[in-house]
C-alpha cells in the first residue's frame, strides 16, 4: 500500500559550507526542464521508499569476523574501538590498519601510504582487472555485503601523489595509484548515488606493492542493504525541485565549475544512499553539470509527507 512507513525523516546530506549562492542555468538539450515518466510512460508522480535492512548483533559475529580476518592475513582477535567496530593490524612493509564492523562487515582500512617509498616510485602498479580483483576477494573475504554489487558500473581512476595530496594522473606512466569505485545496481530502474556524485561510499585505493603483500592502501566499504518492503509515496514536480536548487535547500555533491553560474545538463531521479545509516532508501533529484564536474541533489518526496522538527535546524542557528 501507499505511505505504508507514514511521515519520513528528511534525508541526511552531509553538512557542507555553501560559501557562494549559486546561479543556475537551465542547459538540457531542449533547454526546457525535463519531463519524466515512470515504466508505463505516464508522468512519474510516486515512487517506491525501500525499507534498508540492518542486521542484529549475534553471538557469532565476532568469531566469525576473526576467521575472515585472519584469511586476509591481519593478524591478532581485534581490539574493539567502539560499540561494534574492531581493530586488527598487519605488519607488512607498509603496515595497515583494518578496522571491521562485525555485525554489517563494513570496513576501512588505512596504511601511510602518502609518502611512502614504494608507492611514490610506482613501479608495480597492477592493472585496472587486477586490482578489480584483489579488492572484490578482500570485500568478500572479509564477508562484506556485494551481493548487488553492479560490476559494469566499477570505475577505475588513475591517480599520482604530490606531497602527499593525490591528484588525477594524465596517463598510466603518471600513476601511483589506481582508485576503484563500486556501485550498488539500480532499484526500480532508478540509480543510486552516493554523497560524492560519481564516487561512491565503497571505494579503494591500490598501489604498488612486494610479492606477497597486498597493494590495497586504503580501502572504505560501506554498504546499505536494501530490502524487499516497499512502499509508493509521491513526488515533488522538477519545477519544484529546481526552485528548491535555486534557493539553496539542495545537496552540492561536486562541484569543479569555475565562477558561481552553473549549467544544468541532466534532471533525473535517483535513488540515495549516505555514509551514515539510514532507514528508508529515498528517491532523489540529480541535477548534472557537464561532463562529472557538478553534482546537486535535491529531495524527491513531497515536502508534506516528511517529518520537521525543531532539532533540524541549521548548525549555523544552533551555535548563537
């Protein structure tokens, strides 16, 4: 049935400082705001709010992660950090540190690779497929979530090290570093973004590395099952978004563009997915500059159908 989760909690974007007010042009193909259809080719007025699964803590959970820890070659049962997050470490030329949730398996793991000998000189640097590789086993070594995993959606960016700071590399001869970014598929046709426009909250970082370690230098893996309950609720006209963009109320996820006027490419609904966990899987607006160089989101669900409470206001407000 419709609105079956009743009144939602507004989607939580990232705080991000918006220094400069932002001036939008319209810059489609038809120079018109889009209009959008849903499968039946009628104009899309609902969509479907997906519940997001989490998992409760069990008493195997932290066996089970030491085994799938020790098989990637981090040694020690893991220091706990905080509430469900455990601590392993691995002495390899270049130590790392992976620290696991035990009950969701999201990670991270870190190293300091930034001024690192053998990553500066670059010189094994594996392959784009190889390091596809040696990232997905260690995802599901360690037990992560890659079931919905969308392989043609991974993306593979070159990047090199100045002092300390990684920036894009022009060629593979130029690169230290190669970024993998993977992309959960598409719900009800729609796709998911993450907080950073085309970067992802499941990424890592591979250098070069000697035989037996592991090139992985950094690695973020958070992921947010989505479950099966659903629930159809309507949604805000572009029109509406649109203003809503102009006036401030949107997410900027990137923005790369020179000067404070923004071209508008592409209007199309998504779905979002933040670094934080969430309940419900809530569809949103992207509004796409040119090529990867902006990025803005805007709440699809009409305004009236999510909660508003006092403890939302602001963080500017709350500091007076």
């Amino acid at each position: 049935s419709d609105l079956a989760f009743g009144k939602l909690d507004p989607i939580n974007f990232p705080q991000t400082e918006n220094a400069t007010p932002l001036n939008y042009t319209i810059d489609t193909v038809t120079g018109k705001l889009p209009e959008l259809f849903d499968e039946n080719k009628k104009p899309r007025d609902r969509i479907a709010v997906h519940k997001l699964l989490r998992s409760e803590l069990t008493l195997l959970d932290l066996q089970d992660t030491r085994k799938n820890v020790q098989k990637t070659g981090f040694t020690g049962s893991g220091v706990q950090i905080s509430g469900d997050i455990y601590r392993f470490q691995k002495f390899e030329t270049l130590p790392k540190t992976l620290d696991i949730d035990i009950v969701t398996k999201n990670f991270t793991l870190s190293s300091a690779f930034a001024f690192n000998e053998m990553i500066l000189q670059g010189s094994s640097l594996p392959q784009g497929a190889d390091a596809i590789r040696t990232t997905t086993s260690l995802s599901k070594a360690l037990g992560a979530s890659t079931d919905d995993i969308e392989t043609t959606k991974t993306k593979i960016q070159l990047l090199r090290l100045k002092n300390g700071v990684l920036l894009d590399a022009e060629t593979r001869e130029d690169a230290q570093i190669i970024r993998i970014d993977y992309f959960q598929s598409n719900q009800n046709q729609l796709p998911i973004y993450y907080p950073k426009g085309v970067y992802s909250t499941m990424y890592f970082l591979v250098g070069s590395s000697i035989k037996k370690d592991s090139g992985i230098v950094l690695g973020n893996f958070f992921h947010q099952k989505i479950g099966q309950q659903q629930s159809a609720y309507p949604i805000k006209s572009v029109q509406t978004a649109f203003s809503e963009l102009k006036e401030g109320k949107g997410y900027i996820a990137a923005n790369f563009v020179k000067g404070a006027t923004i071209p508008i490419k592409e209007i199309f609904l998504g779905y979002y997915l933040g670094n934080e966990y969430e309940e419900y899987l809530m569809p949103i607006y992207i509004f796409k500059g040119r090529e990867d160089e902006f990025y803005a989101y805007v709440s699809a669900i009409s305004d009236d159908l999510i909660k508003t409470t006092a403890s939302l206001t602001p963080v500017s407000e709350q500091n007076k």
